[in-house]
C-alpha cells in the first residue's frame, strides 16, 4: 500500500491507518487507531473534510461498540467499506 503523505487530508489517514490495523489483527494497534479516530478534530477546512471526519468518528465508534470484529460480520463488513471509501476520497 503506498504511504500516505502530510498532502492527504486527516481523514484520509486516519481511515487509512485504522483499516490496515484492523487488517493486521494487531488488537493493541486497533484500539489505538479506534480511538484516534475518535478523537479527530471535527472542524476542518471544508466542508468536505469535516463530513469525512464526522463519519470516520461515526464509524470508528460503531466498531468500538460492536462486540464482534470478524470479517464476515454485517455491521464490521459495513465499517471496512465505508473506511475503503474515505481512504479513496480525496
């Protein structure tokens, strides 16, 4: 996966960092990027960005929340995709 640099909006990392430690199946890791992306500032300089931070917290929470993490789980299956989406807006 190419890495990301200081141009890519804080959503787009912190979306991207959470998927590839949801991936990696490090659970120490994933608590971490859970809540970072929790904590993201909500105030952005667009619009634009602040609806994707507003929905990386969203997500973010819904996983935290969600008891089972598996791969074939409807709601984390959900998470992972809308996750792919902000890691590809740009």
């Amino acid at each position: 996966m190419a890495t990301l640099t200081a141009e890519v909006p804080l959503s787009t990392r912190l979306a991207h960092d959470l998927l590839h430690a949801w991936t990696s199946g490090d659970s120490e890791q994933l608590e971490l990027e859970l809540r970072r992306s929790m904590e993201v500032p909500l105030q952005a300089y667009d619009q634009g960005e602040e609806e994707r931070r507003h929905l990386l917290c969203a997500v973010a929470a819904r996983m935290k929340a969600h008891p089972d993490r598996s791969k074939r789980d409807p709601v984390t299956e959900l998470c992972t995709r809308l996750l792919g989406h902000l890691v590809c807006a740009q």
